[in-house]
C-alpha cells in the first residue's frame, strides 16, 4: 500500500494537503506475502483505490464546469 502510515492509509484527494479519507490498516508491519494476499487485505486495497478514484472522478468534474 504506498500510503500506509503507521496503522493508517490516507487516500490523497486532488486538492493540495488534502486527504479525501482516512482508513485505519489492522495488519501488523511488516506484512508477509501471505497477509497482503488475504482477503482483507485485498478489500483494503480495494477501498483505498475506490476512494482515490472517486476523487479522481470529482476533479475532471470539476474541471469541465471550469474550463
């Protein structure tokens, strides 16, 4: 997860220094292979990309209204 900080998984949002959720990681660290083939773990990494694109997603709309 490139954003895991300690326990946590910031999901950045499209405006600067803005973080557009926060997501506890129960995992211990270091993770083994295995753990980061688990099913929960999987799902974690499913709702950190879900929450980074539909920041995504909100920023292109935001730019057609602009431009």
């Amino acid at each position: 997860m490139p954003y895991a900080i300690r326990g946590r998984a910031p999901a950045p949002s499209s405006g600067p220094g803005r973080i557009a959720g926060d997501i506890t990681v129960e995992p211990p660290e270091p993770r083994t292979p295995e753990q980061e083939r688990s099913v929960a773990f999987l799902k974690l990494r499913a709702t950190v990309g879900d929450l980074g694109r539909a920041e995504h997603r909100a920023h292109q709309s935001r730019q057609a209204r602009v431009g």
